[in-house]
C-alpha cells in the first residue's frame, strides 16, 4: 500500500519545506546524457521540477498526492500527474534523468528500481537525495533533538530512519554510482522554523492520535532561546547519482 504522508499540510509543505542547493544541480546535470526528457518522482509541489523544467525539452513529475500537485508552479514543458513511483503510465526508455528529492524511503524499492530500468533510456542517470535534521545552534539543536526523537520518536514511520542513515540501507543497483553532500541554508525566525516543524510527518500522526498540535509542546522554550531575529537554519543534504544500464 503506497503511503500518502503530506496531502493533509499540502500547502504548508510549498510554503515552509526547502528547496535544494545549486550545487546539487551543478554535480548532477554534467553526469547526464541528454537533456529532452526528465521524470520527477514524488514531485511533491515541483520545486525539483521546476529546475529541471530550465535543462530538459520535457519535464514529468509525478506524485501520489493531487493536493501536493496543486500546489506546484505551471511550466509549458512540465507535465504534472498523479502516479505511483512503482507504476507509471511512460514508454519504455523515455528518459534521460530520473530524480527522487526526499522521498525514496517511502518507496517498495524493488518495484521501483524495476520501473526506472523500464522507463530509463540506455545509460539514463537515476539521482536520489534528501536531507536531515536542520542545525541552527548549540543552544538550540539539542531542544530539536529531544523533540524528534523523544516526543515524536513513537510517531515517525519506520521509513524515516532511512533519512537518518542517509538511504545507506537502501540498495542502489546501478553503475558508476557517485555521491556528494551538500549544505542548504535558511534564514528563518523561530515562527517560521515552528511551522516548518508542522510539515512533518511525524506531527501529523501524533495530531491524528491525540487531537492536538505537539509543536506546541517545544514552542515556548524554543522561541525564547531562538530570540526575536532570524538564524542560520543549515541543512545537511545527501545524494546519489548511478547510471542505468
């Protein structure tokens, strides 16, 4: 059964999740072949997308979630669509690049890679990324902490712990493989990085469990030590890139 985490917070999702680094494009755009058509898997509201859309002739970006795709930016070459990362409606070998932003640990992995050999054209890269816990502060990231892993630790899918070892349990069967880290900061104000925290998926189970907001639970205590202004919120992004055979 497919998990649809981020349908209910849709629009919070486009307006508090980040993007991801130039950099990351920078390291993968040169490993690819050609450039007429990319998929965007689990698209989500198209922030990989729409990158893609300024290098590829055609851009399909697909997710489970229509809520998600309404919240994502018209382009004239991206195609937008509701599908499954392990059933697709494409041609075998339609694409040059396949690109996964924060999402393969939600995935039946088998299935998948047998869908990307499918629509992969002959020496297509298949890149997968996401990203951990921000680092705002020594002050700080230990309250961050205690809240994911002692307040919300219950209330993760077992999927997450994929993102906190950095996909290293989940097989990448392809050649040439290539990984590279990268760094994405924000300037944020405590309210922000609390509404950020609302996206969660973790935050959305305990709500439907208990009927009430646990941000809630560390808003006080991080807001005061936050202070009024904005900080430094950094990322730590992770990636792979392999090439399909």
């Amino acid at each position: 059964m497919p998990f649809d985490r981020f349908s209910a917070q849709a629009a919070a999702y486009a307006r508090f999740r980040i993007g991801y680094p130039a950099a990351l494009y920078e390291w993968l755009l040169p490993l690819v072949p050609g450039r007429q058509r990319a998929w965007d898997c689990a698209t989500g509201n198209g922030q990989v997308a729409v990158v893609l859309a300024a290098h590829f002739a055609e851009v399909d970006a697909t997710d489970l979630s229509d809520s998600q795709l309404a919240q994502a930016p018209a382009r004239p070459n991206i195609h937008y669509q509701t599908a499954r990362a392990e059933h697709t409606p494409f041609p075998n070998g339609a694409f040059d690049l396949i690109t996964v932003g924060q999402a393969v640990h939600w995935f039946d992995h088998a299935a998948y890679h047998r869908e990307v050999r499918r629509v992969a054209r002959p020496g297509a890269v298949l890149a997968e990324w996401g990203y951990g816990l921000g680092c705002i502060s020594p002050a700080i990231d230990p309250l961050v902490w205690h809240f994911y892993r002692e307040v919300l630790g219950p209330y993760w899918d077992e999927n997450r712990r994929h993102v906190d070892d950095e996909y290293a349990r989940i097989p990448f069967p392809f050649a040439d493989v290539q990984r590279a880290d990268f760094a994405e900061q924000r300037q944020w104000s405590a309210a922000w990085f609390l509404d950020y925290l609302r996206t969660w998926s973790s935050v959305q189970n305990y709500q439907k469990q208990h009927g009430t907001d646990p941000v809630a639970l560390v808003a006080e205590v991080l807001a005061q030590a936050w202070g009024p202004g904005a900080r430094a919120v950094v990322f730590p992004v992770f990636a792979r890139a392999g090439r399909v055979e």
